[in-house]
C-alpha cells in the first residue's frame, strides 16, 4: 500500500517525457529573416534605381530610362508576391506546428487535471489519517503513523509532478505572433513604397509624353558653363548607373540564393511522384489505395505551395536581367553624349583661348604702332586709352559669349550686370562719361589753365576719372604754383558753374589801365594820346595775338572781331576819367607789359599840352572780368 501511489507517479513521468519531445518541428528553409532581408535589399535598389532619373534624362536616353523604370517596378511587385507566398508557406507550416503542440498540450492537461485529482485524493486521506491517530492508541497507532508518512512523501510527490506539468504546458503553448508579424511587416513596407498600377496602354501614352517631359540639349550651341556643367552632370549620372548596375547583381545572386534550396525540394517532389507513377504497374492491395490518395494529395499541395513561391523568384530574377540590359543601353547613350559634350567642350576652350591670344597679340601691335608713329604726349596718351578701353570690351565680350550660350543669356547677364553696376558705380560711371566730354573739341588740354570750383590752376593730365592741377596763386595775371597737386572728379563738369578755361586758340586775357585827368577843354584829343599810347605798347606783342585770335575763328568757326586796345572816357566830379582795355598775352610776363604801358602813359602825359592828374588819379592797373 505504501508503494503504490509511487509508481503511478513515476507511469505519469514517463509518459510526459515520450510526449513532450513530440513537439519540435523542423524549421523552414527560408526564414521570415530571410524573407524581410531580401525585401529591403529590393526596396533600397528600387529607390536608387529610381534616382537616377532626375535630372540625366534627355530625348536620346529616355527609353531605356523607362524601361530601367519599368522593369525595377516589376522586380519590386515580384518580390513582394514572393514575400506574400512564402508568408503563407511559413503560415502553413506554423499551423501544423500549431496543431501539434495542441495535441499535445490537450494531452498535458489532462495529466495536470488527474495529477490535481491525486493531490485532493491524497490530502484527503491525511486528514482523516490524522483524526483516527488522534483517537487511537497503542500498536493500531503505530501503524496509523507510518501509513500517514508514506501518504505524505506520496503527496509531496504529486505536487512535484503538478508543477512540472504546469512548466510543460506553458512551453508547449502555440503561438501565432510570429506569422502575424511578417504579414504586418510586408504590409508595411508594400505601404511605404506604393508601386502604381497602370493601364494597359500605359507604355503608348508615356511614349508619347515622353519628348515633351525630358530636355532637349545641344552641346553645338551651348557654351563654357553649360558644357562643364552638362559634362559633370552626365559623369555623375555615369557612376550612379554603375553603382545601380553593381546592386541589380548583387540582388540577383541573393535571388539565386533563395531558389536553390527551393529549386532542390521542387526536384524531390518531382522524383517522389515519378516513384508513384512507376509503382502503379506493380499490383497493389486495397488497403493501400487510401494511403498512396493521401501521399499523392500531400505532394500535390506541397507542389503548389513551393511553385507559388518561386514563380515570384523566377520572375524577379527576368525583370533584374532585363533592368540590368536597360542599364547597360542606358550607360551607352550617357557615353555617347559625354563625348560629344566633351568635344564641344574642348572646343570651345580651344576657341577662347585662341581668341584671347588673337587679341592680346593685336594689342600688343597696336600699342608698338602707337609708341612708333604718334609722337604727340598727349595724343598718345588718349591713343593708348582707347587701345585699353577697346581691347577690355573685346576680351569682355569674348568671355561673355565664350562662357554663356546665347544672346539670351548673355541679355540676362548683362542686365544685372549693368543694374548692379549703375548702383554702386554712379560717380564713378558719371566721371567715366564726363571723360568723353573733356577730351572733345572744346575739351581741357594739358596745359591749359582752369578755375575749377574756385581753384585756379594748370592741366597736368585728364584721366578716365579723375583730373589733375596744378595750383596756381597770385594776384592778376601774376600767378604762380604752389607745389600742390588738385585733384577733381570728372563729374565736376556736370555741376553748374563748376568749371572756367580759356577758349580754344585764346591764350590771352584783357586788363584795363584806369587814369583821372582835370578837366580839360578838347578831352576827345586827351582820349586820342592815352589809346595811342597804350597801341604803341600793344604793337609789339600783337603778332602773337593775332594769331591766337585766327587759330580760334579756324576751330570754332564763329568770326569775331580782332582783339585791339579800346578806351572809355567819362565825366565825375573831379575830372575825366579814361579806361583803356588791352589783350595780354599769358605766353608773355603779364606783368612786365602793364608796367609798360603805365610808364608809357605817363610819358604821353607830360608832352605838351601836359595832362594833370588830380589826386588819386594816377594810372592803375586792373584784370577785366
């Protein structure tokens, strides 16, 4: 009695453990793992493959860019067709598993419940063990104790097994997260990257649409900066193609990979059914028939599920071939147009360069003739400013056209080009202007004397801007330098009364002797003596002034009246008063012929009949304005 509850127990254990290693399955070939791996390889190289389009495409290599496009679709809507497929082989698989371990667990739980009866069973039986030892007495009791401890390593026994039942059971239980999770996990990633359906007369419309989506570019026409960018761009679509070329390879050994194992179960089927068909020849019993249907039924399904999976394998692997060939098509028209794009490239250069050559050369010859032939400073000079101002246009407009291809362009440049210098270079656009209207018939010279805004001083040069004197201070005529160099904007021109200079030709200026004689009875006589004077003086000089005054009519054109010495007489309250104005050469010294003519109009007064001046009276000297 005491032995037996001990090997019930241990009949218990042992069928527990023959039960529980019927569980395990085999696992599948291709894991969910390798199922997702494959699908974000695909999903990375569509998008890659995708990226190349923008921006490389023009009218010569639009077709193979779309069947590159189109193909990679394929691929992608394959792979998930292969995912979906092997998700329901894994789901499959699973569910058998999942039956198994039902069976199990059933089995497992009606253990657990027999071992709960037992426990009950037995606890019953100590407690009423123990109110018969509480009432019995001598050897009875005895005897009542020893079958008490036996119930009780019995009991203890039972509550092991219970517990390890429970452990059992808990890691027999199915779970079915797992199938869920990938289908999820496709769902997801066929979510994120949409693949749109089209039409069936998709390829004729995108045909069709396709010249007007894409450039249309002629590197004949185009210039430096198109060129080189157009050539930069094409090598980086290059590279991108070869790197897309790289990873359709890559994926398709990670195709071949996952249909080789499921090439080889395809074959095994095919072996195991050519067995069945070479055993129907041979006699078979009756009671075989229901076991070969189910074999033939189980081959069948497992036929279909396998060919479901690697069809989709099958038809990724074409479509990379196909998008790998598009590639290639793809990266031969690229070829093509980055040499012709590098040959226009290098020819202009070429050009450019030859033309910079041309007219640096022309320049240079230029400036020789100028140096040989032109002996005048000054001509000279404005001579090499225009050789400057027209070579810099020359060489500015080669760039221009060089670098930008078209008139377009160039319009475009130049705009705001002009509107941006016409803002911050407005004195210095004005000054440049007002150059043109120094230099020009009437313009400075060096040498002339000027008043520029209140300063007076001699032309030293007159620049693209800026216009240098030298300062000149004195009294009169009587000027002289006082070592300080004026420097004006040309723009100076432009402001009212900025500017004062002698006439073209006229070197000479007016000043007038001013005397005060008494009254005297003939003053038309007095008036006669004192001009006559001042023309005996004058006679000396008056070649010179002569020959300015004609040099001005032949530039100007304008006939004026011959300089000579005019006189003025007026009565005041003291006596007469004569003014006498006559032409001074600046070539002469100013100063020494006013003395002249003021000793001479002193010697005329003292020739009888005498002239008396009164007091205060005497000749002076002044500038006429």
């Amino acid at each position: 009695m005491q032995h037996k509850p001990a090997i019930s127990a241990l009949t218990v254990v042992l069928g527990l453990s023959l039960l529980f290693p019927a569980v395990a399955q085999e696992p599948p070939t291709i894991t969910p793992k390798d199922v997702l791996s494959h699908l974000a390889r695909t999903v990375d190289w569509y998008q890659h493959l995708m990226a190349i389009d923008e921006g490389s495409a023009t009218v010569d290599n639009f077709l193979p860019r779309d069947n590159a496009r189109e193909f990679a679709k394929r691929a992608l809507q394959s792979s998930f067709d292969f995912a979906r497929a092997q998700a329901a082989v894994l789901s499959t698989a699973a569910d058998a598993d999942n039956n198994s371990n039902t069976a199990a667990t059933s089995s497992l739980q009606q253990s657990l419940n027999k071992a709960s009866t037992r426990i009950t069973h037995l606890e019953e039986r100590l407690q009423n063990l123990d109110s018969r030892i509480a009432h019995a007495s001598g050897s009875q009791r005895d005897a009542l104790v020893d079958e008490r401890t036996a119930i009780a390593a019995d009991l203890a026994l039972a509550k092991q097994i219970e517990t390890a039942i429970k452990t059992m059971t808990s890691f027999s239980t199915p779970k079915s997260r797992g199938k869920q999770g990938l289908l999820e996990k496709i769902s997801m990633l066929q979510a994120a990257n949409p693949i749109n359906e089209a039409p069936a007369n998709k390829g004729q419309t995108q045909t069709a649409r396709a010249p007007a989506d894409v450039s249309t570019f002629h590197p004949e026409t185009a210039g430096i900066v198109v060129l080189a960018s157009e050539a930069l761009s094409l090598n980086s679509a290059r590279k991108r193609i070869d790197l897309a070329r790289d990873e359709t390879n890559q994926l398709l050994e990670s195709v071949d990979t996952l249909r080789a194992p499921l090439r080889t179960s395809i074959r095994a089927i095919v072996a195991q059914s050519d067995t069945i068909s070479n055993s129907e020849d041979t006699a078979v019993q009756p009671s075989e028939w229901l076991n070969t249907s189910k074999q033939i039924s189980d081959i069948s399904g497992r036929f279909k599920q396998l060919s479901a999976v690697l069809i989709p394998l099958g038809e990724t692997a074409l479509s990379l071939q196909s998008v790998r060939a598009a590639l290639d098509e793809w990266r031969k028209e690229l070829d093509g147009e980055f040499a012709s794009t590098a040959r226009y490239l290098a020819i202009r250069v070429g050009v450019l360069l030859g033309g910079v050559l041309f007219i640096l050369l022309a320049s240079a010859i230029w400036q020789r003739a100028i140096f040989r032939y032109v002996v005048e400073p000054r001509r000279r000079r404005q001579l090499l400013l225009i050789k400057r101002v027209v070579v810099g246009f020359l060489l500015a407009a080669l760039l221009v056209l060089g670098f930008l291809s078209s008139l377009g362009s160039v319009a475009t440049l130049l705009g705001f080009v002009t509107a941006g210098l016409a803002l911050a270079l407005q004195n210095v656009i004005l000054s440049a202007v007002a150059y043109f209207f120094l230099i020009g018939r009437y313009g400075l010279r060096v040498g002339d004397r000027v008043t520029v805004q209140g300063v007076t001083g001699q032309v030293i040069e007159v620049g693209l801007i800026r216009l240098f004197l030298m300062e000149l201070v004195g009294s009169g005529t009587e000027l002289h330098p006082t070592g300080r160099l004026a420097v004006f904007a040309n723009s100076v021109i432009f402001q009212p009364s900025a500017i004062m200079k002698q006439a073209p030709g006229m070197d000479y200026t007016w000043h007038a002797v001013t005397l005060t004689v008494e009254d005297s009875t003939d003053y038309q006589q007095t008036r006669t003596r004192l001009t006559q004077a001042v023309a005996s003086v004058y006679e000396d000089y008056r070649l010179a002034i002569d020959q300015q005054h004609k040099t001005f009519e032949e530039t100007t054109h304008v006939p004026a009246s011959a300089p000579n010495p005019v006189s003025q007489a007026q009565f005041s309250e003291k006596g007469l008063e004569i003014t006498i104005r006559y032409p001074v050469s600046l070539n002469e010294q100013p100063g020494h012929i006013d003395e002249r003519m003021v000793d001479r109009v002193i010697a005329e007064a003292d020739k009888e009949p005498k002239l008396k001046f009164i007091a205060g009276g005497s000749p002076k000297i002044s500038q006429v304005i």
